[in-house]
C-alpha cells in the first residue's frame, strides 16, 4: 500500500467512566446534569466518557460499581455523597474499594477550621476530611476540595461545586485524542435518509454517524451528528451528507462544527 | 413480642434498572430526561428503579449491559435506539443477550405500511419491525410499537415516545409498594444539622432519609427527603425531623408530601 493511502494511525483514546451516586438521582427528585457536563469539559482535556452508572447510597453498589468501572476505563468520575451527613458514605465506599483505610486529611481539616463553628457543627464538618490512605486532593476554591486515589477521582454533587473541581483538572490529567464533529440539519425523516446513511457509514467506519430524529411545526426532521478525531475525515463525511440531503430534495440548515 | 409492637412486615419492593443507549448521551449533546420521567412514573406503579446505565451504540457494550441489570433487577427498561437508521441497534443486541433470533413482527409491519413510501424508505422503515422471537408488543399511539422479552422492556429514546410508550404500560406490570416522601426544608447548613439527623435516622432504620444542601440568595439551606413505604413512620419522622430544624433555631418551611 502506499504511503500516501495508508489509513491514519489511530489516534490514543482516553477513556472513563462517571458514577453518580445519590439516591434523588434514581428518585427522580432531582435531575442529573453533571454528565452532560462532564461529556463536554472532559473531551476538551481529550478524555472521552465510554459509560455512565447511576447508583443509590448503598455501600455494596457502590463499591461493586467502583471496582467494575475503574478497571475497564483508564479513569472514574464520581459525582455525589462527599458532605457532611449520614447518608454521605462515598469517601467510605472508595476506601473499601481500595482495599485501604480511611484518614483524616490535614489539609482538608485546617480549611474546615478556618471558619469557626460550635464543637457538634465541627465534628460534622470534619467528616469532609475523610479521604482514603494515600488519595491526593481535588481542588474546591469555595470549600472542602475532593479527592483522587489511583484512577477513581471522587467530586460532589452539588453542579456549581462539581463544575469547579473538574475545571481545576485541567492539565492535571491524561490527554488523549479530542474528539471533533459536525453536525447538519434536514426535514427529512429519518427513513427517508436511512438506505445511504448507512452506505456513508460504511466508507467513514472511523467517525461515528449518528441520527437524531424531531419534529418541530408539524415537519419531520433529522440532525445528522458525527464525531471523531480526523477533521480531514470529517469534513469530508460533512460533505458527503449534505450532498445526500440535496439528492434527496432536502436542504442542509443548522450546519455545526464542533 | 407483643403482636401490636410488632414491626409492619416489610412491602415487597418491585426493582428496575434503567438503560439508556445512545452515543449522545455520553458525549454531552443530549441531556437525558428519560430517566427521571420514568424515575416517577414507575414508583405509581409501584416499581423502584435501584440502579441506571448510559451506554454507547456498541453492541457489546449493550449486550454486557442487559444481561447484567435483568439477572439482578426485577425489571429492565431501555431507551433509544429503536429507529430505522444503522445506528440503532437495540432490538439487534436484546435478541442476542437473549439468544435468540430477531424476526419481523407482522403487526408492526402492517402498521408501518399504513403510511405509503418509495421502497427504499419501506424497507429503511421495516427495520423497526424487527424484533426478537417471542417478544410482546408496547404500545405506541403514533409510530412503531417497542417491545418486551422476559423484563426487559425496550422503548424509544425520543421523550415524547418514550413517556407514550411507558404510560401505556399502566397495570400490566407486576406492582410492588410504592414509596412515599416527606420533605423540608430550613436555612440550616448541613453541618448544622448532620449529628441530630444521623441520630433521627437510626430511630427510623426502614425509611431513608436524605440530605440535599443549596445555597439561595446568599443563605446556605438544606433540604431533607424521607423516603419509604411506611406513611405512619414518614409522619413520624417528619414531625422529627421538624422538631430538630425548631430546636436548631430554624424555620420548616416548603413542607411536601408526595
């Protein structure tokens, strides 16, 4: 083959997964919206999210979820269950995952204390000092940082506290290929663009093609997104699609790249 | 024992997982709601989702995903991709967690050609009649039916279809007992509450009692959730729990039962 042909060499892909743990989260109480945020902040740091858990503040779940995630993914995102109540038992759970021990953090305990509080409040306050034997810490600008220890980084659950310990990651971590995309728009159905999207797929086996059907003022339509790490690649499969939609007496609106 | 100091025998819990399927999930495009809509429309009919999954369009990913949750949960219901496009691969990966073939259904197909198509989109379409040997039916007022094998239930992962599709399931699903809440909240940071609540939940071991900090106008609050099936205990433990907030020098306000 020669040289000029040759398929680009695979890009390194960085891989994790998130856990997000509370039991309002299955509940239905409350609406997750770290993943979304972790999806996006994440491939910016070139790390891509390959499976996302849910699980109650059960020990055994979570533990079992832990040790199943941080062996297939080169990193674990855990949101939730990391203040100062009962029903916070992450940092617990971590350490018996681990196998380890759990301290208290000097570090963590003389920001607590920075703020004055009754004895009881105190004691509360310090369960946020918990960290397993050996994690190292998480930034939190606003109060008690996080904590990582080996591939499982532990963040709370509360969005704006979460955003700002992942953002402090930046640069702190394993950088992969970012994946890119593009994406356009048609009122055709999905049916309608089936038959050859499959066909375009088959020639970009290396970007993923996906189809996502709406119907808006009564119009059937479908946003064709596709994502990978060979901008050549992409622009190129954008192009292809969009020709597609005009052969089919569509019109390509909405274009992105991303 | 006396008979009337006698514990209440505990409701039988009917269990779900939740598997969300679709790239789009992970990578941060599409928020998901699917989840939390089924988190509440499945507790009135009397069934607990205990743990959820987001995985990509990979078949393996799939497959792995199903067999686990179906062995351990009661029931299991999937959302997305059900579509006529080669990305949805869902029905393809149930009948092969279930060993079994994918067959054409003649009732979705006779419902797919009520509405006339060129063949190619007819055949684009017939895709979604595909599905696996012994599979049931799951209604759906406006498109293609999904379907169910032994608990698994497969639907699609557009919201509106998907909440058609799962309200269409009212009273053919085997019912457990539905858990009941009680909230409040007070302007009392955790920590200000933490001790006297670990102790409160100890006194009621049978309903769960969770802790959701924010932070409003400046003011640090916390909300507390009680959640079970037990409503004279709920009661209880929210005049406990109202109590503790009085004595703490705070304010219940936002009292909710659900």
């Amino acid at each position: 083959m020669a040289a000029d042909t040759a398929a680009p060499a695979a890009p390194t892909l960085v891989t994790a997964a998130v856990l997000i743990i509370g039991n309002e989260i299955l509940s239905g109480r409350t609406q997750d919206t770290n993943l979304a945020y972790l999806a996006r902040k994440l491939n910016e740091y070139g790390i891509q999210i390959r499976q996302a858990r849910v699980v109650p503040d059960i020990e055994s779940d979570i533990v079992e979820a832990v040790n199943a995630l941080r062996t297939r993914y080169d990193y674990v995102f855990t949101t939730g269950g990391i203040g100062p109540t009962h029903d916070d038992i992450t940092a617990d759970c971590i350490a018996a995952a681990f196998g380890v021990d759990l301290v208290v953090s000097p570090e963590i305990a003389a920001i607590l204390e920075r703020r004055p509080a009754p004895p009881d409040v105190m004691a509360a306050r310090m369960r946020m000092a918990r960290i397993p034997r050996g994690a190292g810490l998480i930034d939190n600008p606003q109060g008690p940082p996080g904590f990582f220890i080996g591939n499982v980084y532990v963040m709370a659950g509360i969005p704006r506290v979460m955003q700002q310990m992942v953002d402090s990651l930046a640069g702190k971590l394993r950088r992969g290929a970012t994946v890119r995309s593009r994406s356009v728009t048609a009122f055709l159905a999905e049916s309608q663009v089936a038959s050859r999207l499959g066909q375009i797929q088959d020639e970009y086996p290396h970007i993923d093609l996906g189809s996502y059907p709406f119907q808006r003022e009564g119009r059937y339509g479908t946003t064709l997104v596709m994502r990978g790490t060979d901008e050549a690649g992409l622009d190129a499969m954008l192009e292809a699609v969009s020709q597609m939609i005009a052969e089919l007496g569509g019109e390509a609106v909405d274009v992105q790249r991303g």
